[in-house]
C-alpha cells in the first residue's frame, strides 16, 4: 500500500547556508514529514508541511519518560549531480527494532521508506555540493500522548528533519583522541544499548564532558559488567588492526548494530583481508600496544564514515596510535565508502538508491 502524503509548502524559503561552513546538524531545510498514531486509526495522517513547532502538550509522554526513539542516515549529491540515499532500508529496519524496544508501533517499511524519500525530493535542492557534504536525515518518533501513568503511551508522531552537514569532528580527517572511560557506562546486558533511544545519548553527556576537560574529543566505552571489554567510541562502532588482522567486537544487545560497520566487514571481507569479530580487552591492546603490534584504531559511524584515532588516554597516561595520523587501512575504508557514496566507484552492494 502507498502511502498518501499530503503536502503543504513553505510560504517563504530559507537561504541556504555556505557549504565550507555547515558543520553538523546547525541547519534544518523547509519542509519536514509528520505522520500521527492514534489507537483507531493506526498510522495516519502523512503529510510534508513547513518546519514548524511541533504543538506537543506538557504531559507527553515523551517528556517525562523518554519514549523516543531515532536513527540517522544520510543522502549524498554524486559526481553525476545525482542524489542518493546510502543503506536507507537498513536504516528504515533499524528504526522499527528501536521503536519495538521501547513498545511503540512500527511502521510499514514502505512507507518509511517513502516518507524519506518523498522529503528529500520537495527538499532536494539543499543537498549541498562540495567535498564531503551531505544531507543528513532523521527519521524520529516520539511519545505524544498526553498522560502521566507509566505505560507504553498510545498516541505516537513521527517526523523526518533534514540537515546539510558537512564533516563531524571536522572538514580534515585529523584523528581523534579519546579516553578509555573506566567509570561511567554507556550500556548494560538487557538495557538500551542496542537500539537508538533517545535516552541513550542523554545517558552518555557526562563522559563525553569529561573527556572534553582532560582534553580529549570522546570516550572509549568498555562492558558494564568488567570494564574491560572494549565496546564502542562515542557514537561509533569501533575497529582495531593488530599487526594485519582486523578486530571488531561482535554484536551483543549492549552494542548498536552500525551501518557502517556492517558495510566496513563486507569491505574487508571483499578485499580478502584478514578480518574477525571477537572480544578485545584493553588489557590485549595496552599488550599489542607495548609489542609495537597496535596499528590502527578506528571508528565507523554515519556522521564521520571512517574516524581515525590517534591517541587513547588513560589515567596513567596516552598512548599514541602508529604514527598518530589515519592508517593505511582506515583511509582505503574511508576513499571506498566514500567513492561509493557520491557515485565515483562502482556500488557491487547495491547501497546506493537514487532519488533524483
Ligand atoms: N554506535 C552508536 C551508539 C551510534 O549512535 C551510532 C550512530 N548511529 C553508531 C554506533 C554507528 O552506527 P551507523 O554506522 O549506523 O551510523
């Protein structure tokens, strides 16, 4: 079944922003995609109507307990002046395992599906152009319910927000540095961790600033249970190369299952490189480090693609990673990810949907 989008425009449209000055998620385009839940009628009521206040009521649910969920993908303008969407019914998949976790009502893939793609195209002028560019989007439902009882409300909205973005951390890929948080958690076995709520990232605000006071840009998240295990870094999955073998973390549900990730194994594995997911401990790459055998720290997300680290800090000390610059592995991962996105290399997945 289509979905049936009503739409409204804008009566005046915003100056679009200079493109070497984008940052990430400062701009939002004209228009965004709004459709309501209501217990009779289902999801209901698409439509694509100016950026406006969303009118929610001081008891909303999500107000109160955080029944909010979200995820965040991007569209990239190619070479050939084209615009297309990267993994976007992954993306569309991923969104509805969130909101099952926090008990609200998915949504009919296609009509996710559609409800991005019919915004980008009212919005497809603000995909910018230049180098490293893109337009980020952000599917997002919420609890609208007015009601203080705790229990999954039975009013939702969802709504897309686009913004172009330039880089993440920044325009040059200057690694990262980040501290090995010992204390602070991001996930626990049977929590949140596996899925994109909102309340995750509200949880991890006090690290991150912590880090930021001992000069660092985030955190290494180790397990909840024996911090020890290495696990993500800040709103990345997370690789490391010891001498010419790859390590990820497998899947549990106190990991996000990146997009990037996944799409950076089926890479490595392409390539015939030496690639395995198991646990790491950061016991084993202090040891890997001290043998001279710790390569490459990198993490992989939708906001940065490919972010090298640099520096990993301790309370009795960092340690710098090779030569303290983007390895070799992480820059080929970055240059194909990155072809395939703005349409210069070929895309043997089939990652790439074209809007216009
Ligand atoms: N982990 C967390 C906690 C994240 O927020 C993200 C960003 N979505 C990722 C990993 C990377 O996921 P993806 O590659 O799908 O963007």
């Amino acid at each position: 079944m289509t979905l049936d989008i009503a739409i409204r425009k804008a009566a005046t449209l915003k100056p679009k922003p200079a493109e070497d000055s984008l940052g990430f998620g400062r701009y939002f385009t004209d228009h965004v995609f709004v459709m309501d839940f209501a217990p009779d009628h289902g999801w209901h009521d698409a439509r694509i109507v100016p950026n406006e206040p969303l009118g929610l009521e001081p008891a909303a649910a999500v107000l109160h307990y955080a029944q909010a969920i979200f995820d965040g993908l991007k569209a990239f303008r190619g070479a050939d002046g084209r615009v297309r969407t990267f993994r976007l019914d992954d993306h569309c998949a991923r969104l509805n395992r969130s909101a099952k976790r926090l008990c609200m009502p998915p949504i009919d893939p296609g009509w996710l599906h559609e409800s991005i793609v019919e915004l980008i195209r009212v919005e497809q002028d603000w995909v910018p152009r230049g180098s490293g560019t893109a337009l980020y989007i952000r599917p997002t439902m919420i609890a609208s319910e007015a009601f203080l009882g705790v229990r999954p409300a039975d009013r939702y909205t969802y709504f897309v927000l686009l913004s172009p973005v330039g880089g993440y951390y920044s325009s040059k890929k200057d690694p990262v540095k980040i501290w090995v948080e010992m204390r602070h958690v991001r996930a626990a076995p049977g929590g949140l961790g596996g899925v994109k709520a909102a309340s995750n990232y509200a949880a991890s605000l006090p690290a991150a600033e912590e880090a930021k006071q001992r000069g660092f840009d985030q955190v290494l998240w180790l397990d909840a249970l024996e911090h020890r295990w290495i696990e993500e870094v800040g709103t990345m999955n997370l690789f490391v190369r010891i001498g010419d073998e790859v390590l990820t973390p497998p899947l549990d549900d106190t990991f996000l299952a990146g997009i990037t990730r996944d799409s950076v194994l089926r890479l490595l594995r392409d390539w015939g490189t030496k690639v395995t997911e198991r646990r790491v401990s950061i016991d084993e790459l202090r040891h890997a480090h001290a043998h001279g055998d710790l390569a490459e720290v990198f993490g992989t997300g939708t906001a940065a693609v490919i972010s090298p680290v640099g520096l990993l800090g301790f309370p009795d000390g960092a340690l710098t990673i090779g030569d303290g610059k983007a390895g070799p592995v992480a820059q080929r991962l970055s240059d194909a990810l990155t072809g395939i996105q703005y349409a210069r290399a070929e895309d043997r997945h089939g990652w790439m949907m074209p809007i216009t």
